[in-house]
C-alpha cells in the first residue's frame, strides 16, 4: 500500500479498534510516519517498522519513530524486535529511511550507464557480481523486486527530496513498467524467464568491469556518507542496514575506508 490517503485512513479507523496501548506500526518502505501517524487520536504511539523481503531471512528491520512518537514507544519496539532475533537499524523519518535512500544508486546508477550505451544489463549484472561481490546484479534485482514497485519507490523518494537529481527516476524502467515487463512475476523483465529463454552473455573485458563497479560503488558511498552527515542514522546502522537489509558484501562506510577517502573523491569528480 503506497498511497498515503489510503494508509492513512485504514490507520484511523484501526485506532477505534485496538487497545489504547497499543503500538500501531506501518511496514511502509518510503511514506512519511510523521504524516500518518498525525491522523492517529494518539501519534505517539505511531512508528515505522520496514521489514525487508522475505522477512522470515531477511535480519535487517528498519525502526523509524516519527516527531510524534515516544521514546518508551520506541524503546518498546526495539526490544521487541530484537528478541525476534532480527537486527534493528534506527532511521530519521526521511524519505526512503536507510536502505531505500542509500540503494538508489545501485538501480539508478545502472540505469544510466545501460542508458549511455556504456554496457548492457548482463554486463553490468556480471561487474557488479563478478567484481563487487554483490549477491545479485542491479537489474536481476530490479527484476525480482518488481520494476513497478521499484520504479514507484525511485519515483516517491525522487519527489519527496523535491526532485533532487540524485534521484531522478529512469524512463527505461518507467517504459519497461508500463509495457508489462515486471520482471520475475509476470515472466520478463530486463531478462526473459521464460522456458527455454537464452540468457544474455557479458562482456568480459577487465577494464569495463571494474570501471562499472567503481562508477556504482562510489555514488552508493557517497549516499551512505551523506546519510551519516545528515544524521539520517548511525554509521553502525548505516553498514548494518546494507549488508544484512540488501546483503551488500561490505558496509558502505566500511568499503570507503577502505578503498580510501582519496579514492572516493577522486572518483566522484572523476563521475562529475
């Protein structure tokens, strides 16, 4: 459910039904807790808890209290959370939280350089995968996340940082949306899962491989680092959210330790 009218009103008409201490969460990805917990008779006991799929494996789950929402609220949902032994990743209420912000790169970043005529989807699957460490490439990932549903994130997350660039949804993954092409669940994507499909064959070439991944590796880092100076959440947090919310072989701000801070600015007016 991404319309906000809608959750809105369903959260307003479950408050007359639960307890007056009750915790009313929302599973939302990238709505404001603060603008739907402003309907609830009692906000404070408003609060996001973003599980990720398929939240029986998935460790990660993203707590977001909202302005509204009290600290024993909150306190009362981390404990909670973490007796179901998941790993909780406190976030400011702000568009896309952690992972939904910090990610972007990893589908939009992809996006341009397909859209550039620099590589194509298998071959930036295979960089990202062969290179990075990455358990799966962007656009497989799109395509199991669903190109509506992510393409519909990109789009919230893009307006709600008043259309900051950054964010810039892609009208390939809009036209693939549009034309039926889903992904796994309706059978095509940017790959064919159909029976019997041929897969594509990637490039092989080293220095395309590695430039794609540094191309997409440093923009991911500079989202974690702006997140982390924004106080969106902990650097602790920030790592914990990419590597156990979308299996990130490394912490974002671990990585750039590593490869060094040097490296990263170098890079990134290498990107500009």
């Amino acid at each position: 459910m991404r319309d906000i009218e809608v959750k809105k009103k369903v959260f307003q008409e479950l408050e007359g039904y639960v307890s007056d201490t009750c915790i009313i969460a929302s599973n939302t990805s990238s709505l404001s807790i603060a603008s739907i917990a402003s309907v609830l008779k009692n906000p404070s006991r408003c609060i996001g808890i973003h599980f990720f799929n398929p939240a029986p494996l998935m460790k990660l789950v993203e707590v977001i209290p909202a302005i509204q929402t009290s600290s024993q609220v909150l306190a009362t949902s981390q404990t909670t959370i973490e007796n179901w032994k998941k790993v909780v990743a406190v976030a400011k209420d702000t568009p896309g939280f952690i992972v939904n912000r910090v990610a972007r790169p990893f589908y939009g970043e992809a996006l341009r350089i397909y859209e550039e005529g620099i590589a194509d989807f298998a071959t930036i699957d295979h960089a990202l995968k062969s290179v990075g460490g990455f358990k799966m490439g962007s656009f497989e990932l799109m395509d199991f996340i669903g190109n509506d549903v992510n393409y519909t994130v990109t789009h919230t997350v893009f307006e709600a940082f008043y259309n900051d660039p950054r964010y810039k949804p892609s009208f390939t993954q809009k036209r693939f949306a549009e034309a039926g092409y889903l992904g796994r669940k309706s059978g095509k994507g940017f790959y064919d899962y159909s029976q019997g499909a041929i897969l594509p064959v990637p490039e092989n070439n080293p220095a395309l491989l590695n430039s794609i991944l540094d191309r997409i590796l440093v923009m991911l880092i500079n989202e974690a680092a702006d997140a982390l100076f924004l106080n969106i959440a902990s650097a602790k947090d920030i790592d914990a959210a990419m590597t156990k919310g979308v299996n990130y072989p490394k912490g974002l701000l671990a990585w750039a330790d590593e490869k060094s801070i040097d490296w990263c600015v170098k890079q990134l007016r290498y990107a500009l």
